[in-house]
C-alpha cells in the first residue's frame, strides 16, 4: 500500500508538470523528481500529460566552452 506522503508528493508533481510549460528548466527538473518518485521513465511521465514527439522534446543542452 502507498503512503499518504508519497500519494500526496506524486500528486503534487503531477499538478506542478501541467502547469509548467514543456521543455523549460523548470519542467525538466519537476519531470525528473516524478520519474525518481515513481521509478517511471521520462516517456512514460510524458504520455501520462499526454505529450508526445516535439512535445516531448527535450531542451536543447546549454553548449560548454
């Protein structure tokens, strides 16, 4: 059975991924907390919002001197 923490924390993630546009630091950052959480991959958290190819595109990576 699941915690109410852990329930409470997974749903609080899920709020903060839809209200947070696709592919900005902050989404990144918060997809990744709910994938570690739930132990699902970046994908499957994506189809859960329902997004998908560019949608699903990650951010381009910061280019390093």
């Amino acid at each position: 059975m699941l915690s109410r923490d852990f329930l409470e924390r997974r749903n609080a993630l899920w709020a903060r991924l839809r209200a947070l546009a696709p592919g900005t630091p902050e989404f990144e950052a918060t997809l990744g907390d709910l994938a570690a959480l739930t132990g699902w991959s970046r994908e499957r958290v994506l189809a859960g919002l329902g997004l998908s190819g560019a949608g699903a595109a990650r951010p381009p990576e910061p280019e390093r001197p």
